[in-house]
C-alpha cells in the first residue's frame, strides 16, 4: 500500500525553518504602514466629527489581522537540501513549494535591509534562467545564509561541470 503523503509534504524530507525575529521584520512595516492612517483616523474623530472613527477603525483591523497572520506565515516558510535540489515552501491559505535544482542555479545572493541586520536576519536569493523559478529564503541567520549561499553556489557548480 503506498504511503499517501501531500504535495507540500514529501515523505522522506526534514525541513529547516527560518528565524522567529522573521515576525517582527514583517511586523514592523506592517504596523508603521497601518499606524499612521489608525493615528490620523483617531485624531480627526477627536477633533473634527466621530465619523473619522472609521478612518481609525480600518486599518486597526488590518493590523490585527497582519498580528494574526504573520506568525502562522513565518511558521510555514521552511526549506530542505536534498542531493539534487532545493526545496522551498511558503504560505498557510495559499501555499506553494518550489524546486530548484542545483543545476538551473545560475547565482545566489544574500540581502539584507536595515532592519534585517538591526535583527541578525538575511534573505538568501537563488537566480536561475528562469524568471518563474527564481526563489528567495528569508529569515536567516547570517551565518546560515552564509553557509547556504556557500553550499548551494558549490553544488551548482558541481551539477553544472557534471560532476
């Protein structure tokens, strides 16, 4: 009897898992984005009319929503080497899992924003000749994004000389 497993779930796979301070990189921006129309809102219903509540209100829910979410979204991103390729998922409604094989890796690059080094994150971003195939890993402590750019560029190279 075959072992019935999901797409998202190969069978014989161990996933690694970004970073929890993940969350507050996403966080934040959400919540300067959503604060300053909430703040307005609530200034304006204080001083002009009650109606600049709803103002308030929208991104209020927006941001509780983002608070909700983004921990379940960090929670689901995870990547695992295999000896061929790459895997990487994403997403908790919608989800998603790319292969990238290490020999389509064409380069690999590590980024990171202000606020991802004030939190000791880095994005690891895999390039191939394909535009649709291209896939990034955030969330990643530097050293392992070091590590991951290191071993990943080595075994594209190894599976591009044919080795």
């Amino acid at each position: 009897m075959a072992i019935m497993t999901s797409p998202f779930e190969p069978h014989d796979v161990t996933w690694s898992r970004v970073s929890p301070r993940l969350v507050t990189a996403m966080l934040v921006p959400a919540t300067i984005s959503l604060g300053i129309p909430m703040v307005a809102g609530v200034v304006l219903a204080v001083t002009i009319s009650p109606w600049f509540w709803l103002l308030a209100g929208v991104p209020a829910v927006f941001l509780l929503w983002s608070i909700l979410l983004i921990p379940r979204q960090v929670r689901a991103i995870g990547y695992a080497e295999r000896d061929d390729d790459l895997l990487i998922r994403k997403g908790v409604m919608f989800r998603s899992m790319v292969v990238v094989p290490y020999g389509r890796m064409q380069y690999v690059d590590v980024e990171a924003g202000p606020l991802d080094r004030k939190l000791g994150l880095a994005k690891v971003q895999l390039h191939t000749a394909s535009v649709g195939t291209d896939a990034q890993i955030p969330g990643l402590p530097p050293d392992e994004a070091a590590r991951l750019r290191d071993r990943l560029a080595s075994r594209g190279e190894a599976r591009l000389a044919g080795l």
